[in-house]
C-alpha cells in the first residue's frame, strides 16, 4: 500500500509538471507575440508623446507588473491543503494577472490625457502670440517657428517637430494634419481648421485665433468651475468605492480564520467576484454622472 501510494504522488507530480510545462510554454508565446504586436504599438504611442521607451522595456515592465500581481493573490488567496485546490488557485490567479499586462497602455493613456490638458492650457496664450506674430507682418510659417523657440513644452515640442517635417519636404496641411493626430485635442484640431480654411479662402487669420482663444480660455474656466461643483459627487464615489476594500483588509487583520474559510469556498468567491462588478459599475456610473462634456 506504502508502494502505491508513492506511485499515485509521483504521478501527481509528473502531472502538476506537465502542466506547469504547457502553461510556461503558451506563456512563452504569448510574450512573444505580446512582444512584436502590442509593445511595438505602446512604444510609437509613447514616441507620439516624446517618450522614447524602446519596446522591450514595456515588455519587461507589464511582465514583471503581472507576476508580482499573480505572487500577491497566489500567496494569498491559496488553500494550501490539497493539490486541486492549488491549480485552481494558480489558474485563477494566472487568468487575473494577465489583466496587469494592460497596464502600460493604461500608463500611457494617463499620461496622453495630462499631456493634452497642458496643451490646451497653452494653446490660449500660444493663439495670442500667433496673432501678434501675424498683426506684425511674420509669414505663419515663421510664426510657427517662433513658437517652437519660445514656447515651453509639450506644445513647443508639436511646433518644433511640424517645422521640421515642412523643412524636410512635408506640406504644410500634411504636416498640420499630423501634428492633430498625434495631439488628438479639439481645441488644436479647431485651430487647424481655421488655419487651413484661412489659407484656402482668405479672411482675417488673428481675429480667428483671438476668437479661438477667447473660446478655449471660457471652455476652461467653466470646466474649472464644473469640476468644483462636481467634486462631492466625485469623493463620494471613490469612498463608496473603497470602502468594500478596506473592510476587507480590516476584516483579514482581525479575524483572519473567518476570512480564510470565507475566501476557501465557493460561495466566498461568488460573493467577492459579484461585489467587485457591481464596484465597478458604481464607479462606472458615478463618472458617467460627474463628467460633462463641454
């Protein structure tokens, strides 16, 4: 009997070994392909915001960012006393980790937007010396170079690289046309456009970019004022929204046993995976509501 028994744990570890092996290799290929589509894309996202991250980099950092979050719920969340309960735990824990993989482009999104903000906020004075440029008998192209000289970034950084792709042979409306994608702004592509309409059919260009101006000043200054009044709502949300969390904590601090049975059964893991949508589309809502579009 001692005998079968070795040969039902050898067989268990022979098993848990080709599955560790098969879950490594199709890792294995997912990082590559993960590698050569996804953080080749990250990469030109972050060179449009004049971060030179090379592609290996966030490679390595969304790799690393996910396996320190499948060690944090594996070590946590993991009934140890028998084999199939840690597979499933490691299998759970893989299919959650691989969510920290997007974590890059949510990086980059965060730092697009704060990019884009402090653009606009530029754009209302960069519009007044525009115009002055322009009431003072500069060409817009030289105007455009003023700026890339003058002004501080991110802005002078879009007017510096649109003066050298017009010297490099670009057209002017392609190189315009450029420099809005890469920003992405309203505010840049309605200066844009009135660039492009004034150079097409004539008319007064710097009263166009004091009118432009004087919009975009008044567009954030009730923004300002919408974020202030909109401010409770938002606390509220991030309250409510962690409030789930830290009695969870606090619960595991002071009567770990009860959590551990609550975290081990079935129902216990119902009960959290349902709490958390329902967090989440809370939070959801609660953004849907506060953030108005002007």
């Amino acid at each position: 009997m001692q005998f079968i028994g070795y040969i039902i744990a050898a067989l268990y570890a022979l098993s848990l070994s080709g599955i560790v092996y098969i879950v490594m290799q199709a890792f294995e290929s997912g990082a590559d392909a993960y590698a050569q589509t996804y953080s080749d894309d990250t990469s030109r996202q972050f060179e449009d915001i004049f971060l030179f991250i090379p592609a290996r980099r966030i490679t390595e950092a969304a790799i690393a960012c996910s396996g320190a979050v499948f060690l944090i719920l594996f070590l946590s969340f993991t009934n140890w006393q028998s084999i199939t309960s840690i597979m499933i735990s490691a299998i759970i824990c893989a299919l959650v980790s691989c969510l920290a993989l997007l974590v890059p482009n949510r990086v980059l999104d965060i730092l697009r937007l704060r990019r884009r903000n402090k653009i606009n906020e530029q754009l209302v004075d960069t519009l007044m010396s525009m115009s002055n440029g322009l009431k003072a008998g500069f060409s817009i192209s030289q105007v455009f170079e003023n700026i890339s000289k003058n002004a501080d970034p991110p802005i002078s950084q879009e007017f510096d690289l649109f003066v050298q792709q017009t010297r490099l042979g670009v057209s002017f409306s392609e190189a315009l046309k450029n420099m809005e994608e890469r920003v992405k702004s309203q505010d840049m592509t309605l200066l844009v456009l009135a660039i492009e309409t004034a150079r097409k059919t004539g008319g007064n260009l710097t009263e166009v970019m004091e009118n432009i101006a004087h919009t975009i000043r008044e567009r954030i200054r009730i923004q300002g004022r919408i974020k202030t009044l909109t401010s409770q709502g938002r606390l509220q949300g991030i309250i409510v929204g962690l409030m789930p969390v830290a009695i969870f904590f606090m619960l595991m601090t002071l009567q770990p046993e009860l959590m551990q049975s609550f975290l081990h059964s079935a129902m216990g893991l119902i009960i959290m995976g349902v709490s958390l949508v329902l967090i989440i589309l809370g939070g959801l809502m609660i953004k849907k509501i506060v953030n108005i579009d002007i």
